[in-house]
C-alpha cells in the first residue's frame, strides 16, 4: 500500500455493475440512472449516484437489461426499449 511518501498515488477502483470486475475508474464509462434512462457523465462533473460499466461488447448489451431491472425497480416503469443492444450491434458490424 502506498504511503505519502511513495511516489506511487491511489488509484480509486470501481466495479462494472454488468460483469462485476474491479477496473481503475479511469478505464470505465461512468453514467446516472434517471427515470428517463441512462444519461453518460462523460466529464465526471454530475453530483448524483454514479454508476461504472465497462468499455467491452457485452457490457453494453448487458447494459439494457441492466438498465430495465434498475427501471422497473426504483421507478415501477416496465416499458422501456432497449437502446445499449442495438448501439453495440451497429458497432460490431461497423467493425466487420
């Protein structure tokens, strides 16, 4: 563990809530979950609950149904569409 000394500083890590590794909060996108969705705080600058997922293909899928239980749990919608599964698709195929 470093100490104030060490020229070595902390590093904060998170975990991705899809696939629940521990990265550097550096390497993960960080966003809030409002009733209308998902909102990505790309600059880091917003005061509320702060959520981290990973980079990778299958996070973003996995970020829908993710996103859908946080809804149904906190907000009691049920409705909503996914938008993380069709944006990771059109990334893939843009890659082909």
């Amino acid at each position: 563990m470093p100490n104030k000394n060490s020229s070595m500083g902390h590093k904060p890590q998170r975990t991705c809530v899809v696939c629940r590794s521990r990265k550097e909060q550096d390497s993960l996108l960080s966003f809030i979950l409002l009733s209308q969705g998902i909102v990505f705080d790309l600059r880091r600058r917003l005061q509320k609950r702060k959520y981290y997922v990973c980079h990778s293909r299958q996070c973003l899928i996995g970020l829908d149904k993710w996103e859908r239980q946080q809804l149904k749990r906190r907000f009691a919608i049920s409705n909503h569409k996914p938008v993380f599964s069709a944006a990771a698709a059109a990334i893939g195929k843009e890659k082909r």
